[in-house]
C-alpha cells in the first residue's frame, strides 16, 4: 500500500500565510483592544525567543572564528574594510533617497490637514538621551566595564569586541586552547538546532506582529500617506536591484542569487521589521555560500550597528518629504549639510530603540521642519520599517559576501554549490 505523499510549505510561504492571516485578523478585529494585547503578545513571544539566542551565536560563532584567524593585524585589516564599506554603502543609501525625494516631489502633494497625529514623546525623549551621548559615546562604549553585563544588557558591539581579544587569547595559547574551541564550536552548533526549533514558531509571531499594527492603525488611515509608502518602497527595490546589484557583480557576484538563497530570511526581515530575528540563520548561510566562518560572524554582527541601508533611505526620503509638505524649498547647500548631518547622527544614534525615527527628531529641525510634523508619519513607521529591514539585511549579506571575496576568505566552488541547490528547487 503506497503511502500519501505529505505536502509542506516552505517557511517563506508559512510566513506569508501567517502575513495574510494577521492583515485579515487586523482589519475584523480593528481598535479592539482585546486583540491588540494578545496579538502583541505572540509576536513580542516570537522576538523575545530569537532574542534570547542571538548573543549566545554571535559570541561563540566570533570566538570559533577569531581563534582559528589568530592574526591581530589581520582582524584590524578586516574591521577597518567592513567600516569603510559600511560608510560608502550607507552614504549611497542618503544621496538615492535625497534624489527620489528632490525628482518626485511627492510631499508637495500632501494635505497636512487630513493627517492625524501620533503621540511620539517616547521618541522626543529617546532621541534627547541619545544626542547627549553622541558618537563619542558610542565608540567609548565599545569597551565593556562588565562583558557579563553587555551580554545580559543586549549590547551587541561590547560583546563583539570582548569575543575577538577572546578569540585571540584561544589562538595565542595555541594546543592549551583547544579544548575552549571545540566547547565553543558545540555552543554554535547547538544554537543554530534551537534556531531551526524557533523557527517553526515564525509564522504564528508575524500573524501577531502584523494583526496588532493593522488593528491598531486601521486600513483608511494609510489612505493619505499611500503615495510616500509606495515612494519608499520603490526606491528601495532600486536600491538593492540596481546599487547592490552593481556592487555584487563588481566582486563577481550576482544579486539575484544572494535574494534566491536568503529569501526566507527576506520574507521574515520584511513581516516582523526586525533584522535581529534573521541573524543567526544569515550567518548560517553566508558561510554555506562559502565565506569563512571569522568573517561571517564579524561582518554580519557589526553590520546590525553599521550597515542600515534601508534605514538611510528612509531618512532621507522623509526629510525631504516632509520639508515639501510644509513647502519648505531646501537650497543644494541646505541639503548638503542635511546629508553631512545624516551621516553623523544615524552613526550616534546606532542601537538606539526606534533608531530610525530618532534620528529624524535629531536631524530635521535643522532644516526647518517642526518636530511635531513627524508625528504625522509616526503612524505608517511601522510599515516602512518592514521594507527598510529587508534593505538592511540584503545589504549585510552583499557585505559580508564582498568583505570574504577580499580578504580570499571565500571558496567559489562552495558558493556556486550552495547557489545551484536553490535554482534546482
């Protein structure tokens, strides 16, 4: 007796059936407060999970890999290519975002009056803490006083820069050390099992996630914001087809195979809006594509801080946009300094809670725009944000493909391997 062939969906397609479900569940049980909390809750539940394993990966992954580098000025190489790219790649992000905004002029087509507005003191408050410690801080407290306390604490570069000295400690002490490095390559391992164990929990913490936003705002409030909604979203399909596109096939890379591999990951980045819940799976597979695990669990980690290409875009298209809706005509040189200003405050406001909004309080009253004008797009935040962490993502793996191929950390055979298993499905 044969027996029944069992159809599976794929995670992606379990995520999207959860997306649809959570939108359809949003708009039948709209402003219900009921809803709002349970939905919220199973989606903080599925955040709170990935969370929870992130650092531990990180930590043993980077420590694996540093210690099998064992090369200091080879690290130092490494870190200060990765910066550069970052700030290469994130000013590009700026200037496409600028553009779009500048060519479109979509913002003159806003009527503020039909707008209504968003508490965002939360934000105001945020972004006030945030700008007294500045960058300056922020480099400063790359050195933890506690690495107990980073790790427990969620901060990601503390605990990146204790796992390379660590890492480094493991390689100077050669045959002593071997016994820490196979502990700590049976961690990594062990997390990546309970990853694939929370994964299967995905689908149901996008329906939440989702049904909360869409229960809360309500589907006719997006009406008059529709246009800057399909403006980001535009611009940031541009931004990975055609810069990261270009990018990649400078390397010999082709962008469409890295989205091709990544595309759960993508798909999930995209229904939770945030970019920590693909990490350990990202570094899982960029070193399937052939990277070296130390460059991986380097890149990757760092880039979450440094590398937020959607974020940029979203920055820059929102300043100009609201400058237009409040008909503010900005001159090159006001846009110049607002791209300078960029630069600096979206790299001082890195790993700040809401980041990408806090550094628009911080930003756009120095070209004239009222902060309370921002309250007015604080409503559709959450639906850019989807779009703006899949930018982010896509562009760390393109980082962290292009950081391997230059340091001849990357075996070709591997990649293409990996690569054809995923066209062949």
């Amino acid at each position: 007796m044969k027996k029944l062939k069992v159809y599976r969906l794929s995670l992606g397609w379990q995520i999207i059936l959860g997306l649809l479900i959570g939108i359809g569940l949003g708009v039948i049980f709209t402003d219900d407060k009921g809803f709002i909390k349970f939905a919220n809750g199973l989606g903080s539940t599925f955040i709170n999970m990935i969370s929870m394993i992130v650092l531990p990966i990180v930590f043993s992954s980077l420590v694996v890999g540093i210690a099998n580098m064992g090369d200091i000025k080879k690290l130092g190489r490494i870190g200060l290519k990765t910066l550069i790219y970052f700030e290469v790649l994130s000013t590009i992000a700026f200037i496409v975002g600028m553009l779009v905004s500048n060519l479109s002029k979509i913002g003159y087509m806003l009527d503020l009056s039909k707008l209504s507005q968003v508490d965002i003191s939360t934000y105001v408050k945020t972004a006030k803490q945030a700008s007294h410690s500045g960058l300056g801080s922020i480099l400063m407290s790359i050195v933890p006083s506690n690495f107990f306390d980073a790790l427990a604490t969620g901060q990601m570069l503390p605990v990146i820069f204790f796992s390379c000295l660590f890492g480094l400690g493991i390689a100077a002490i050669g045959e002593k050390g071997k016994i820490l490095l196979q502990f700590f390559q049976a961690v990594a391992e062990v997390m990546f099992k309970i990853t694939g164990w929370i994964m299967h929990f995905a689908p149901f913490g996008v329906a939440g996630l989702i049904g909360a936003t869409v229960a809360q705002l309500g589907l006719e409030s997006l009406k008059p914001l529709g246009l800057f909604i399909v403006m980001s979203y535009v611009t940031m399909i541009f931004f990975i087809l055609v810069v990261l596109g270009i990018t990649s096939r400078i390397f010999g890379f082709r962008i469409m195979d890295q989205l091709r591999v990544v595309k759960d990951e993508l798909v999930l980045a995209f229904t939770t809006a945030s970019s920590e819940v693909t990490l350990p799976r990202l570094m899982e597979k960029t070193q399937k594509l052939g990277v070296d695990q130390a460059i991986s669990s380097f890149v990757i980690p760092t880039g979450y801080t440094f590398n937020l290409d959607g974020s940029a875009i979203y920055q820059s298209l929102a300043a100009i946009f609201l400058a237009q809706a409040y008909h503010i005509d900005l001159s090159l040189s006001q846009q110049l300094t607002l791209l300078l200003v960029l630069m600096i405050t979206s790299k001082g406001m890195a790993g700040v809670p809401g980041a990408s909004f806090v550094v628009l309080l911080a930003t756009v009253s120095t070209i004239g725009v009222p902060v309370s004008g921002l309250a007015l797009i604080a409503g559709i935040d959450r639906l850019v944000d989807m779009g703006r962490t899949v930018v982010n993502v896509a562009g760390n793996v393109t980082a962290t493909l292009i950081i391997g191929k230059s340091e001849n950390e990357f075996d070709q055979a591997k990649h293409d391997e990996y690569v054809a298993s995923f066209t062949q499905k």
